[in-house]
C-alpha cells in the first residue's frame, strides 16, 4: 500500500489507523508516530527485509480475500471519527463492506 501527501503541509500519521474489513471495519495497524512532508510517498506492507528501499512500515494485515462480498481497506484519524481513503474491491461493489 503506498500513502501520499499530496498537500502543502506535513501531515502528523500519529495515532493514524489502517483498518480492514469483509463484515465490519477492524484496526490492522497505528501509527505511533511519525510525518509525512508534502510530495512524500510511504510504502506500508510487509517487508521481509529484502525490498529497497527499506520501508519504514512493515506490517502484515490479514486483508480479506473479498469472497462474495465486497472488502476493503482504510485510512483513519486517530479517533476512528473520519475516513482519509478507502479501497474497496471484489464484488458487489456497493461502496460498503457487506454486512452478515
């Protein structure tokens, strides 16, 4: 997953979250800290220490396969209160992870 600052501010990623889901929107990971200036890309996933540049986040969600309903990722404020980004794909697409 790559995250862009496309303003013309730093952004504080303290207390941001990832968050996945299939049936119900759940924490994959949070910042404890940390900025990104404005034109900076940050690569998020998995690294098995062999990529380069090394990325400064390396963690493993278990992200849903999708199946037959819709999953997703997320971006989050600290609060949980607003959504930055959403990715969503399988099918149906609704713009909304299924509900079971």
């Amino acid at each position: 997953m790559e995250i862009c600052n496309a303003g013309a501010a730093p952004i504080d990623l303290t207390g941001l979250q990832i968050q996945s889901a299939s049936s119900s929107w759940s924490e994959s990971y949070t910042w404890a800290s940390g900025t990104i200036n404005p034109g900076e890309h940050l690569l998020v996933g998995p690294n098995d220490g062999t990529l380069s540049p090394t990325w400064p986040v390396s963690f493993s969600p278990n992200l849903p396969n999708g199946s037959s309903a819709t999953a997703g990722v997320r971006l989050v404020t600290p609060d949980g209160a607003t959504v930055l980004d959403t990715v969503l794909y399988d099918s149906p697409n609704d713009g909304r992870p299924a509900r079971r």
